[in-house]
C-alpha cells in the first residue's frame, strides 16, 4: 500500500494537518503537500479513469507533465475540471473529485470498453462511423461524447478575478531550479534587471531530491544560499507559483501567475497574467523523465523513477512497500537508494542494458539491491494496482523469467529537455544520439527584428544532466543573455561540485525489443488519449509517415498534457517503424501554453463591468433616469426611445416621430463626430477629401458633404461649418469619428505631408443637443436665446449665442426636415443645457427622441443613412446624389475610382428610390427586389434591395428606400419584394423624400 | 465659445474615488489645450512656456510645475495644462501668442477625465503596470515621465508628476470604464510587490 512514511518530507509541515475530500471522502494530509502525495499518503493510488477505455490510471509524474491523475477542483463558480493533482497545492477545506467515470471511480461501467479494445484501433471513430452519413450527428458523436472525455465543464460563472500585470526585463529567466537560479544570479550580476519565474511552490527544482554537493554544501543550503543573494539585489525580481506559459516574437513572454488556487481564502484575484517584455529569455526548465514501453505500464503503480523518489523524499510518502526499478540509466538507481534508505523493499533493479549500469549500480549493490542487467519487464500483473511484474530479457520476444511481487513500478525511459519555450518561436533542436534526447540547437534559436537570438537555454533545458554540467551551463547562459540585453558581462563563478559519476544510457523504446502484437496492445504511449504502441505502427502501416499526421490519427500528444511523456516515445516507435532515423522524422510543433491556462486569466480585466468600454455621452445618466430603452452603436449607448410607462417601443418611436413634427424634440447628438481641421491649407485639405467644394464655404456658414475612399465609394458624411478663414468644423457619422480622423491623419502625414493643416478630434469636448420641430425657435427664446430669428441665424448658417445663461454654439442644420436647431456646449455644461431645455420645453410639449425617431424622420426625408443606404460599394451618384460631387475640382479622393466604367457608364447600377406598398404595409428590412428567371445557379434574379424601411406615423403608412436597378427611370412601376416565408409583395417605384418635398418646414 | 460663463461644468463621474491599496480619484478639471506645430517655431514654445511657466518638455516627458504642465505628444504635438481658474485668461493669451495659422491650439479641456494614483510609490506604478503596457520601473519611468498609451481599452496618457503619485488622462466618454479599472486594479488584497 502507499502510506505516509515515519519521518522525512523537506516540504511538509507535519505539524499543520490538512482537511480535504476526494469524492466526498473526507482525508487529511498536511501543509506542503500537493493533492497527490496526500492522496498517496491516505492509499489513494488510483486516481482516474482513462479517456477512451476507462482504465484505472493513477499518478505517473509529480510535477506539471503528469498526463493521469486529473480532478475536478472546487465546487459551483470555483470548479475547474482537468486539474493536475500534482500541481495542486493542499488547503483546508480542498474539494477534489475524480474524473471520467461512472457510477464511481473503484467500478466503472465504460470499462467494457477496454475489454473492446482490440476493435477500438487507431483511426477508429474516422473509419467506423463515416456510414451512413447522417448518423454522425445524431447517433454516433452523442454516444462518443458521453463515452469519452475528460472533465466536467463549469456550469456556474466563474466567482473569481483575475488580472493582468505588464512586466519589463533585461534577462527572464524561466525555471526557478538551480540552473535557472545560477543563471539568474549570473545575469543579475551584470546589472541586468532580472525577472525568474518558477511554476511550483518552491526554489531549487530536483537538485535536492537528485543529491550532489555544491561548493560543498547539500543542494538544499546551496539553493538557500542562492535565493538568498537573489532576493538581496534590488534588479532582482523572483515570482514562486509563476509558470513561463508561452515565447512569442519579440520578446513577448506569458506568465501564468497563481494567487490563490493553494489557499482557503480565495479573496483577491485569483490568477495573474504577466505580460512580459524581456529582452533575452533564459529557459531553464529542466527535463522530464520518460516512461518506458512495456506491457502494463499503465497500471496505478506505475509511476515514474524520479517521481517515485521526489514522493519519499519531498513529501515523506511511500507510493508503495515494494519498489521495482526498471531503467535504461543510471539515474533511476538513485531512486532505489531513496527506498532503501527510507527501509523500503527494493527486490530488484531491472536495467535493460546488456552491460549494466556504472558507479550508482555499484552503490546499489553495496547496499544490498538485486540488480539485473539486459533484463526488462515482459509485463505488469494486476489491474487497479500493481501486484507484480514478471520479468523478461530485454532482447527477445519476452519470455517470463521469473515473477517479482512488488506495488510499485518505478521506471525510467531517460530524460527529455524541456525545449517547449525555445521551440514557441521558432528555435531548432537537434538529436543527441549520446543521451537519446532532443536538444536545442544553440545555432538555430528563435531570433528577434535584430536576426540574433532571443532565447537561451539553460541546465537541464540545455541537455546538461549532470548537477556539474547543469551549473556551468547555467552561469553561461545566464551571462550570455546578460550580455546580448548589454551588460558588461564577467566572468562567471564557477562552483565545486561533487557527485557520482553517470555512464551512457542505452536507447530504450519498446520493452522488450521484440514485443508480441500482444504486449505491444498493452503498451501505452499517450496515457491521457489511451494511444498504445500498436496505434502508432497500424498509422503509420496505413500510411501516415508524417509524424503531425501520426499526432492526429493517433490523437498522441493531444490531450492537455500535449505529448509531456508521450511524444519522444511515440515518435521513436514511428521512426522504427518507418525504418527511419529519428531526427529525420522529427518531432511535432510545440506551441504555447505550457500546460493549460484558465480561461480567465487570459481574459483579465475583460470581463464583467470592464469587459469592453462603454461610452457615455455627457447626458447618459439623465437619460437612464428617464426611462431611455439604449441602443448600442459601436461603443456609445445612445437612447433608442423613451418609452413612458405602458407605453409600447413602437408607440413611444411614433410619438417622437409626432411631437418633432408638429411640436418640438430634443436629440442627445453628442456622439457625432466633430472633427477641427485647422491651418492655411485647410480648404485645399477639405477639396481633396469632399467630394464637394469646401475651400468657397464662407465663415459662418455650413455645407454638407460627402467623403469617399480612393475606389469611389461612400465612406461617410456631414455638415462642415467654416469657423473662421483657416478653421473649419467637420462632423462626421457617429461611427466615423475615429476613422475618419485617422483617415484625414494618415492621408496628411503620408501623401499631403506638404499641406499646413492640423486635425483634432473634439468630439468629446462639446455635448450636442438637437433642438427640433416646429417650436424650436420660441423654445430657445423662452431660454433667452437672442438673434436666432431666420434672418438671424438662416437656414445652414451658424452663430455663437448664449443659451439659458450657457454660451453655445448654435447650428441651423436639420436632419428631420424641420426647424432645427443644433447646439453645440461644452460637455460639462451639457447636462445642465439639456435639463434647462427639457424644463423649458414643458409647456411646449417638449419630448427627448431617440435613434429610431431620428432614423424615421430621416427617411421620411430620404435623407441617406451611412451603413444603411451604403455597404462599402455605393457612390454618391447611385444615390442621386450627383449634385454633390463637384465638376469645378481637379481631384478629389475617390473622383477617378467613380470614372471606372463599371461605375460610370452602368445603366443597370442599382440607384435610390422610393417604394410604396399599395395598402400601405410595412416591408421587411433587407428584403430584395425579384427580377425575371433564375440565374445560372438556379437562384431567382434580384434586381434591387431594401436598404431603409419604417411605419411612417407622419403619412401613416409604410415607407421604404431600396436600391433598384435603373433607378428613378423606372417611378411608378410597380416591383415585387420579398417577405419571409411568404409570397412576395407588390411595391410601387417612387420619389425616395416622402414628406416635405421643397424642403419648406427646415428653412423657416 | 471661449466665453464660458454659466453653470460650473461638472465632472464625468462628480469627482469619484476609491481608496484602495493607492488611492484612486478623479481629479478636478484642469485646462488642457493640444498645441499642434513645428515644436521648434519660436511662438509654439512661447505659448506653451508662456502658458505654464515651465520649460519644454523632451520626447517622452511632462515639464511640470504644479498643475501647469507641458507634455510632449508627438514630434507635432504638445499638451499644455493651466489650473481650470486660468482657463479664460490662457485662452486669450493662446489667442494672442499663436496668430500664424500653421501653429493651432484647441482646447480639450472637457473631452477628458483625469484621475490621479497615489499613495506608495512602487504601489502606486503596479497598479498603473497592470493596465497600461508600459515600463513603469523607477529607472524607466522616473518623475517627469510621459507616456501615451491605453488603459485597458480605450486610450489614455500617463505620467507620473513626483513619486508616489501617478496621472492619467483619458477621453471623458470611458470616464467609467476608466475609474472601473483602477479601483478594481487597487482592490486590497492584490498587491504585487513588483517594484519593491
């Protein structure tokens, strides 16, 4: 059984106990532990079920690579599925469940699915359901989706905060073991600023668990004495629970910080997102352990050397009474030292090379441990745990020696450096054959706008195993990347080490060499997504030589833990049974993140009230107080209608629309656009982006226009007031502020560079109030607004007045065809000017009128809309608006794009019109217009669309704009328009303004 | 409209605050005015120094002397800040000194909202550090230091007018999207500790 051991466990706290529940069952463990060795300590060996066969699995790794144990933490807004219970620190009152299972973990009943195995092969599902067709989403991919899977997904908001943190270095240094502390101190000592991240709790990685002595002290006082000086220097910044999650160009680095997911008090932020810019990264992430390939080795018990070690060691935890260790290295002997050393029985030390193992085997030895050489195992007995192993030589078809009872199986493959953060942006491995491990290629790293490299690796990372060669390679790397971000660099301390002495390991990639069909169904690759050495050989039998195409035949490497353990092994199986070296097939691409990131800290702030930026004009809460129904346009919320109480949102549009026409109604306009294009050229300036004529406007006086793109087509419009003989006053369309003051930047500072003319967006400087409709005029007078008579103040003309005591900039410009007045104030006095004239209005029958009211009013007119009339391929002539482009200019933006003769000599443009229904009906918005016949395609013809259409309260009737082809030429026709999922409907060809033809009722 | 008599112009969010781990307010209305123009051309810097009394700022920098200031913008581009009550008079005074029509000033007073950050210093540059992608160590980022930038979102500039206190300026429209941000950012119980 696994239990907690007597003594021992540098980072445990035996006196701090620890409550926690793993599927309901209430367990105790102490501070220091993780979820795993706690469950370990408490006999909780298995600690899932499989993905696709519903095997027991329990804990391989004891670090963020371990693919099996998986739970489901927390409860309601704080559960999160798929978390690995190695990395999951312990807390009091830490609620764990167990996943892909059911009814329970101990009998589960998708299990037969592994008695099916031999009929669930690679490339299954793709060839299994492709017949018939139609049964793929109703019948097979439900039940394939309830048999598979791995955690539940959240069903409740996420309870939490997260933030994001923007962080700047010389030298990031990611690993916080004593390559990544080495070349930390490296680095900082040069001067640079250094910022060093480590995922887990704690400083120092393996080296305390693995042993050796530095500068004569035990790697534990080392790292203390490191961390120490670290923490001492002010361009020093450490971060524990941080994980480097992604490299991306430029130096961009994602941190993965986590708060609270190893306490019970979950206040603050939970997760923090760094957002790092550094100018050389140092990986020093260490190496993970292989698995090795034999028969079983997914049984709970099976767990990795190093684990097993760290385990005893870290946690004082014994997974199990009886260790075999089965190895193709020296390394895993260390691990059959530890057992003994904690007064465990070790029978036997299984090393698969002919030769046996160097100066660790001979400590084995002399500690009284069997060891075996060129010995492997055939197999794994037992099925929710390990009860034994029976033995067989490495180099054969695996024959059963003998049978070894034991609980635990503690193997080691060799070890893979962690080159996932050289490899994010681009950096080169290259296959050590010595070691049998990947590393980087020190002359192919990721490289920055400069052509150098921007990321170094470090220990381990590097492919150094040994603590000496580790140390050395850190303070290299470290004053490397120094250097390179411009440090003065010295010269780097260089350390006494004593450790023992490793030989070569022999390449070990299927156990043993000649394993049956049999044993090789048997032998996992890809724990998480259940891939069996038989998958990747029938994949690549069927022809995928590639190994990406292997990946996603298999699934291998594919699960959350992206191939950790998986995807050496599983590459080497493939290139063996290619018949291909290893290098030559290559491994798969290695993207970011690390391991698995929540959700929200990517979001950050972006969620919730911060979620995006709301924009409020300076009269925003007034309205909210005032019943106001908001319509979101673009990132402003403008008032869609003010419904009274009982009051329909179509009855409450129609009475706006009534009250602006026979009365008088105010308009919160404050997010047009508002643009001051200002200098000696600023009537040139304006020649050149209007279509019209700007430079002859007199000061004093408004025009409409119209702004084009290069191609010839409608980007926006509005009234231009000249303030003064080099200023004028550009308004834009709501949605065009932005765009169109970058448009005017963009063609001043890369075409027009030459032009004196500067442009400032004052958009939110000034609210904007429209006061409008018949009593207009006597509403500003009982305000006290002098000279605004239509002598005063005509039609298109503008003029400063003080209004209500407020000095304003007053407008005669109208977008409803009435009297109207628009008035300008600055926007801290805008609220102020609104209730005064609201209050005014009273006896007036004085209303506010929103979006839609505007949008009726408008297109009773036939006033065009930008974005309903145009779609980015509309001119201003489809529009009949010919009478604004002017013939006197040379040039203007978009004046040879409208030339095109597609444009210009088109009879059959789709141009503005009017359309009347016979009994007065509404038509549906952006329904089209039928032409005769079908079109190659067999689709009816179209030969127009609606692009505006309301109830007109004024006329009392339904009026629509459309785009028809040959336009007004064909008034008084009569066309057919669609509805949905009805006939379609006649409509009579007419004049688009409805209302107010000679446009008397503005010019009053 | 350079005569602004009548009510007092009001605040986008009536002067809110919030004392977190720094304390976030927003700060009363201050004239600000965007001079555009040849940074070198003699009547831009005597309208900007003239205005308030400092010397020009380099790239990336606030001259400052009290609530006057001088930031620079861009290589054309300068804002200038008097206290609000020397609103009328600066406006006159840019009347006065800016009449070649290739130098323009407008006034952007009330198109922003402005909130101060203040409290411990290396606090103070955390907090702006989680919502702004700017280096805000002490050595990147010393007193004096300008910068425009974003907030989350929206844009916004930042700088920082003495230790322990951090300015930020944005458009008066995301004055709550703004304010949001920072208090949530300096909520107790977040703290990191980057910057000692």
């Amino acid at each position: 059984m696994s239990s907690r051991l007597a003594q021992g466990g540098r980072l445990i706290d035996r006196g701090a106990m620890r409550e926690f529940t793993f599927n309901g069952k209430r367990l105790k463990g102490y501070e220091g532990d993780t979820l795993a060795s706690a469950l370990l300590a408490n006999d909780q060996v298995m600690m899932g079920r499989s993905f696709k066969y519903h095997r027991p699995r329990g804990v391989v790794a004891s670090g963020s690579e371990e693919p099996n144990a998986l739970m489901g933490i927390g409860t309601g807004g704080r559960f999160e599925p798929n978390q690995r219970a190695t990395m999951q620190e312990l807390f009091d009152g830490l609620q764990a469940e167990s996943q892909n299972h059911w009814p329970s973990l101990e009998f589960d009943v998708g299990a037969i699915n592994a008695k099916m195995s031999r009929f669930f092969p690679a490339g299954f599902y793709y060839k299994t359901f492709l017949w018939p067709r139609s049964f793929w989403e109703k019948v097979y991919e439900p039940i394939v989706r309830q048999a598979a899977g791995l955690g539940k997904a959240p069903k409740d908001k996420d309870a939490d905060s997260y933030e994001h943190l923007y962080a700047f270095a010389d030298v990031l240094v990611v690993g916080g073991g004593v390559a990544g502390l080495t070349a930390a101190l490296e680095a900082g000592r040069a001067g640079a600023r250094v910022l060093l991240l480590e995922q887990t709790a704690h400083w120092g990685g393996r080296a305390p668990v693995d042993g050796g002595k530095i500068a004569g002290e035990e790697a534990e006082t080392h790292v203390a004495n490191l961390v120490a000086e670290l923490e001492a220097m002010p361009n020093v910044t450490l971060r524990l629970r941080c994980m480097g999650a992604g490299v991306y160009d430029h130096g961009y680095v994602l941190g993965y910080e986590r708060l609270t997911d190893h306490l019970s008090d979950k206040s603050g932020p939970r997760h923090r997102l760094w957002r790092i810019r550094a100018s050389q990264i140092v990986v020093a992430g260490g190496a993970i352990e292989r698995p090795l390939s034999f028969a079983g080795n997914d049984v709970p018990g099976v767990m990795l050397a190093s684990a097993v070690r760290d385990y005893a060691v870290n946690y004082g935890v014994a997974p199990g009474d009886r260790v075999v260790v089965v190895t193709n290295n020296d390394d895993a002997y260390r691990t059959a030292l530890a057992m003994k050393a904690e007064g465990l029985e070790v029978p036997v030390i299984l090393d698969a090379r002919a030769a046996g193992g160097g100066a660790l085997a001979e400590q084995a030895r002399a500690a009284g441990i069997r060891v075996e050489a060129g010995k492997a195992v055939a197999k794994v007995l037992g099925a929710k745990r390990v009860t034994g192993v029976e033995v067989c030589a490495q180099n054969g078809s695996g024959s059963t020696i003998e049978t070894v009872a034991c609980d635990v199986v503690a193997m080691s493959g060799g070890w893979s450096p962690i080159v996932h953060l050289w490899s994010h942006c681009g950096g080169k491995l290259i296959w050590d054959e010595t070691h049998a491990m990947f590393r980087p290629d020190p002359d192919k790293a990721p490289t920055g706008a400069d052509g150098k490299g921007f990321v170094l690796c470090a220990g381990s990372s590097n492919g150094a195993l040994l603590l000496s060669e580790v140390i050395v390679d850190a303070g290299r790397a470290g004053l490397a990347a120094a250097e390179a971000a411009g440090f003065e660099a010295p010269v780097a301390q260089s350390w006494q080490v004593d450790e023992v002495s490793e030989i070569p390991l022999a390449a070990v990639w299927l156990m043993p060499a000649g394993a049956s069909y049999d044993k090789r169904a048997k032998t996992w690759l890809d724990y998480q997504n259940d891939v069996k050495v038989s998958d990747i050989q029938l994949a690549a039998q069927e022809g995928y030589e590639s190994v990406e195409h292997a990946k996603r035949y298999t699934t291998l490497g594919m699960a959350t833990d992206q191939g950790k353990l998986s995807n050496i092994n599983g590459l080497a199986i493939l290139s063996a049974s290619l018949g291909e070296a290893i290098p030559q097939v290559g491994t798969t691409t290695f993207r970011p993140p690390y391991t698995p990131v929540s959700m929200g800290a990517l979001a950050g702030q972006g969620r919730g009230e911060t979620f995006q930026p709301l924009r409020r004009t300076p009269i925003h809460d007034w309205h909210e107080s005032h019943g106001v129904q908001w319509e979101p346009v673009g990132h402003w919320r403008r008032p869609f209608c003010f419904p009274k109480a009982g009051e329909s949102t179509h009855d409450a549009v129609n009475r706006e629309v009534l009250t602006v026409r026979e009365k008088v109604g105010l308009l919160d306009a404050s997010t047009l656009g508002k643009l001051i294009v200002k200098g000696p050229d600023a009537g040139k300036f304006l020649d050149l982006l209007y279509t019209n004529m700007m430079s002859n406007l007199k000061p004093g006086r408004c025009r409409y226009g119209l702004m084009c793109n290069e191609n010839g087509f409608l980007i926006d419009d509005g009234v231009v007031a000249r303030i003064d003989e080099n200023t004028f006053l550009c308004h834009t369309t709501t949605g065009g502020a932005d765009t169109i003051h970058a448009h005017m930047e963009e063609w001043l500072q890369t075409e027009w560079w030459d032009l004196q003319v500067h442009v400032a967006n004052v958009t939110e400087q000034y609210g904007q109030i429209a006061v409008v409709g018949p009593m207009a005029r006597q509403l500003l007078e009982v305000l006290g607004t002098p000279n605004i008579s239509k002598e005063e103040l005509p039609f298109m003309a503008w003029a400063d007045r003080v209004v209500g005591g407020i000095p304003c900039r007053i407008y005669r410009i109208s977008f409803s065809g009435e009297l109207s007045y628009e008035i300008s104030v600055p926007a801290g006095q805008a609220r102020a000017l609104w209730e005064a004239l609201y209050e005014a209005g009273h006896g007036f029958g004085v209303a506010p009128y929103g979006t839609e009211a505007l949008h009726i009013l408008r297109a009773e007119k036939g006033f065009i809309m930008i974005g309903d009339e145009t779609d980015g391929t509309v001119i201003p002539q489809d529009l009949n608006l010919d009478w604004a482009i002017s013939k006197k200019k040379d040039d203007f933006i978009g004046k040879r794009g409208q030339q095109r003769q597609h444009l210009a000599l088109n009879p059959d443009r789709w141009k503005l019109v009017g359309l009347e229904v016979a009994d007065g009906a509404v038509l549906e918005d952006g329904a089209y217009i039928l032409d005769a016949g079908d079109n190659d395609k067999g689709q009816r013809n179209m030969q127009g669309r609606i692009t505006s259409t309301y109830y007109s309260p004024t006329l009392k009737k339904g009026i629509a704009m459309a785009l028809l082809k040959g336009g007004l030429s064909r008034a008084g026709e009569t066309v057919e328009v669609t509805r949905l999922g009805t006939t379609p409907v006649a409509a009579k060809v007419v004049e688009p303004v409805f209302y107010d033809k000679d446009g008397e009722k503005q010019n009053v | 409209m350079s005569d602004l008599s009548g009510p007092a112009p009001v605040l986008a969010l009536g002067g809110a605050a919030f004392d977190g781990y720094v304390r976030v307010a927003e700060e009363p209305l201050r004239a600000m005015f965007t001079l555009r123009g040849d940074l070198s051309a003699k009547a831009l810097k005597n309208a900007a120094t003239g205005l308030a009394a400092v010397d020009m700022p380099g790239q990336g920098q606030v001259a400052l002397n009290g609530e006057h200031c001088i930031a620079w913008m861009s290589p054309d581009e300068l804002l200038v800040m008097t206290p609000w009550d020397e609103h009328a008079k600066a406006l006159g005074q840019l009347d006065a000194t800016l009449t070649d029509p290739a130098l323009n000033y407008t006034d952007v007073s009330q198109a922003r909202a402005l909130f101060s950050l203040s409290g411990p210093d290396g606090l103070v540059r955390e907090v702006a550090a989680k919502l702004a992608p700017v280096d805000l160590s002490p050595a990147a980022f010393p007193a004096g230091s300008f910068r425009r930038s974003r907030i989350g979102q929206v844009s916004a500039a930042i700088w920082m007018p003495a230790p322990g206190r951090i300015e930020v300026v944005c458009f008066r429209s995301v004055a709550d999207y703004v304010f949001t941000l920072l208090r949530d950012a300096a909520r107790p119980g977040s703290e990191v500790g980057l910057f000692g």
